[in-house]
C-alpha cells in the first residue's frame, strides 16, 4: 500500500435498477433498495433505500417515493446523484483529518449509450468520485460466477437483473456477442400486477407484487418442490374494499410466460450469434446464469429444455455482478475491459 493509501477509498458498486449493492475492502457495506423519497415542496431527501421502500405506495401529497433508474439506466440523474452520494455515505469507513478520495469501479448494461454512459459517469464524480471506471454488467457477472474471462474458451452467460436482462458470449477478456432486453425483474413485477387485476379483479402495489415473485414466482408449471399457495391482500376493483386472495405457482408461471419466452428469444438470438468455435466451446461447459433473476424457479430448467444445453446457476447469484465489479476493481488497471 502507498504513503497515501489511507486518503483513498476504493468501492465497488452495482447499481441496479432494483437494488444497489457497495463493496468495500471484498465486503458487502451496503445492500439497499434504489429508491429515494423526496419533500415535494422542500425537494429535501427524506429516506433512501429500505426506509424509502417502506412509504412506496403509501405516501401523501408532500411525500414522493422515486425509482431513480430505469432498465438498468439513470431516468432522473439528479435523484441518482442524491442516492448515490447516500448510499456512499453508508459505508462507513474511517475518518481522517483529509476527505477521502473516492475511487471507484461500477458496472453498466452492456446496451447502455454513449449518453447513458456519460449520465453514470456525471453521477458518480458529483457523489465524490475523483477515479471512475465501468465495467460492463454480463462482463462483471461472469468474473463473480468465477469464469476466467481471460481465457480463450467461450463462455456463456445470461445475468437477469431487476431492469434488464443481459445475455452476452465471452472469450479473450471481451464480449464477443451480446443481447440485452429490457425485460426481467421489473417487468415480472408488472406482469403480476397485471394478471392480478384480470384474473382476481384486485390491484395490488409493486412492493406485493415483488412479494407473490419472491413467494411463488416460477417459470414453469410442473415444479418438483412446489411453495405453498400465497395469501394477497389488495382492493376489489368491483367493491372498491380491502379482500385477500390466494393464488398459486402455477398461475405466477402463466403470467410470466410471455417475459419469459422473450428472454429465451434473445438467449437463441445471442446463440445464432455465436462464432462457430466458440460454440463448440459452449456446448461443452452450458450456459451460466447469474442475477436475481435466476433465482425464479424452473428457470434453469426451463431454459435448458430451450436450448438443449446445461444451465448452471451461480452461487448467491444475486450478489455475483458486485463480486465480479470488486475483483475488477482489485484489478483497475490491468484488465483490459474496464471502461476508461
């Protein structure tokens, strides 16, 4: 470590459209939700992350709750700026008798524009930061999975986060081809909502369902260890009053199926995509997957029926993106894909 090590703080960050995840020292410091809420008046910061989670769907006139990404990418950058410089604030790191130096590693959509890019970037030098590199988000995913994306195998993986999902070919320390689509948790989320209000003819907020997905979400219909049926609460859209309904894995499947078969789309487009040798290279090691996204049940399965290859799920494949931005940032000037 250098004479001035200690006036350097270096984070990793996965900021994503549902959660926001912050390394320090290989440690997760913070694991929030990526929501403020807001003075309407005063424009005043009134909670972030799980504090913020709890008024959504609940506030009055002066109280407003904002998402402030939007299919992995900053919608509201000033809201950004704000969370960010909150969520920084969190890791609680030892205090000098100079400010510390924010160096910093964060992972994008590998779709992301050239704005996009440059919105992330603004974001993150007005939280603080003097050093910021990118890395891409499917390129991070398989670094936490533990590929060695440096070698000349081709690798598969698909990382389906809360605002896109991204499906990208490695091999060499670069991506060789990749799809992302604006479809995966988010959307799952309002795909339930959805299926709610026209098959039980009761509205249900976000937050619920986030709640039936975690509960009895599934990607197929034929479960070896199916959950238990789930209990709703929300209005009757005919009464206008408070009911409870319980539904079932089954139907959870039916109102996912179209996002799903979207997703397996853009799997077999990246697959056709794919150079010849790096097929055969595929083939033999399958398809990885990582995000919180894989934690639906059946995907793996239902995704290997698709394709015909074997799918591999990542250990805690929810923090896999931060783990693979951290060894990134271990490695901030050596490897070759960290965006400058």
């Amino acid at each position: 470590m250098g004479l001035f090590s200690i006036f350097t703080k270096e984070i990793a960050i996965d900021l994503g459209t549902a959660n926001t995840v912050i390394l320090y020292n290989d440690k997760v410091v913070v694991d929030e939700p990526s929501i403020i809420a807001i003075d309407r008046d005063t424009k005043e910061l009134q909670a972030v992350g799980k504090k913020a989670l709890m008024m959504e769907g609940k506030e009055h006139e002066r109280i407003k709750t904002i998402r402030p990404l939007r299919d992995g990418v900053i919608a509201d950058f000033q809201s950004t700026e704000k969370m960010l410089y909150e969520l920084i604030k969190m890791t609680g790191t030892k205090r000098y008798f100079f400010p510390q130096a924010l160096k910093m590693v964060i992972c994008i959509p590998s779709g992301i524009t050239e704005v996009e890019e440059r919105a992330v970037r603004d974001s993150a030098e007005h939280a603080g930061a003097k050093e910021v590199r990118m890395i891409y988000e499917p390129m991070a995913a398989a670094i936490g999975t533990g590929i060695d994306v440096l070698d000349a195998n081709g690798n598969m993986i698909i990382d389906i986060g809360g605002g896109t999902s991204e499906i990208a070919v490695l091999a060499l320390g670069g991506i060789v081809c990749s799809k992302s689509i604006k479809i995966a948790g988010v959307e799952f989320n309002y795909d339930i909502q959805e299926y709610m209000r026209k098959k039980h003819n009761i509205a249900i907020g976000f937050s619920t369902s986030e709640q039936i997905k975690i509960n009895v979400g599934s990607a197929i219909e034929d479960l070896e260890n199916p959950p238990e049926d789930y209990e709703v609460y929300g209005r009757d859209l005919l009464q206008g009053i408070p009911i409870c309904v319980k539904v079932n894995y089954r139907e959870i499947a039916q109102a996912l199926d179209r996002s799903i078969s979207k997703i397996e789309a853009a799997v077999i487009n990246a697959l056709e995509n794919t150079p010849a040798e790096l097929s055969a290279d595929i083939y033999k090691t399958g398809i990885y997957m990582a995000g919180g996204g894989s934690l639906l049940r059946g995907l793996d399965k239902r995704i290997a029926k698709k394709t015909s290859l074997k799918v591999h799920v990542a250990e805690d494949p929810l923090k896999a993106v931060a783990r693979g931005t951290a060894i990134a940032l271990k490695n901030f000037d050596k490897f070759p894909f960290l965006i400058q």
